[in-house]
C-alpha cells in the first residue's frame, strides 16, 4: 500500500509541478530593433573653388520598431497582469513583445496568438485552443519583459489575441486582445 502511495504521489508531482508556484523565472529582453545609422558625410569636391572639407555630419538617426496593435492582460486560471505590443522592426520582421508580465510559473506554459475572443473570468479560460491559433514558443518567465518572432506571412488580421496557454492542462493563465495602434 505504501508503495502506491509514493507512485501515485510522485506521478502528481510531476505532473503538476506545485513547486513552481513558488518560483519566479525573471526575464528582461530589450526592445528589439532600435538601430542607429551612420551620420551622413559629404566628401570633399575635386572641383576648383568647391570647399574641400566635408560637410559637417547630420545627426544620428535612430530606427526603431513601430507598434501595430496593443493589448492589456486580463486574468484567466491564475492572476496575470501586463500589457503586449505587436511591432513591426526595421528589418521588416515582427515581434510580440510582452511588457510587465506577472503571472504564476506553471507547467509547460507557451505563448499563443489566437483568433479567439478575450472573454473575462471563467468563460475565457478555456476558448484558445477552440479555433485558430499559432504558438510563439515557451513563455520564457513568468516575471518581466520579453519578445517572440512572429513567423513571416502570419495573419495578423485573423489572430486578434494573446494567451499564455498552460499545455499540460489545456487553459489559459491570461489573455490580452491586440487592438491596432
């Protein structure tokens, strides 16, 4: 009988993970994209009676990433807070930032676009998986700011939320809407 016991409370904790209710993985990504150009210069003309030092140089300019579509988090299964940002970088690639992220850590959490309506409470806990919807990758940490890639030819248009999914149980932690910008 003791036996069982110890087999049936191993396999619950494996599956269920209650240490990392206590554990925080901390993330802080940069903002990606943020580019400095060169300073544009003139070189000196050959011509005769053309100045011939160049040009002082213009200011630096900085490319940055440009916000496409926004949302906040609301709490589904566990108490999540923080925002996300859909933002086209410099490169022409596209990026999910999430910002001030707070939820709890869990077993085997991702981070999903989806084409489900955000619904507050119990009634938005389990919709994700229940149309279209596109993994980003494992949530990186529970606690702060990071960025995924968003595929190329991903439609945006269609997929109008984030989910940090738990897979293990099939439910979402929180979910934010991405409104545009």
């Amino acid at each position: 009988m003791t036996a069982v016991l110890l087999v049936v409370a191993a396999a619950v904790l494996v599956v269920f993970q209650p240490w990392k209710l206590f554990l925080d993985e901390v993330v802080d990504e940069a903002l990606p994209g943020a580019v400095a150009s060169a300073p544009a210069s003139v070189a000196p003309s050959s011509e005769p009676g053309s100045p011939s030092e160049p040009a002082a140089p213009s200011p630096t300019a900085v490319a940055g990433p440009v916000e496409i579509a926004r949302g906040t988090f609301v709490t589904h299964e566990h108490e999540t807070t923080g925002s996300v940002r859909l933002l086209d970088l410099p490169d022409g690639s596209q990026v999910l930032r999430i910002e001030g992220l707070d939820t709890s850590n869990g077993p085997d959490l991702r981070v999903w676009l989806s084409d489900q309506p955000v619904l507050d409470g119990r009634d938005g806990w389990f919709v994700f998986d229940d149309g279209a919807y596109l993994e980003l990758g494992r949530l990186k940490g529970n606690v702060g700011n990071q960025n995924y890639v968003v595929p190329p030819g991903t439609d945006l248009e269609a997929l109008t939320s984030v989910s940090i999914w738990c897979a293990r149980f099939s439910v979402s932690f929180g979910a934010a809407e991405l409104r545009p910008a």
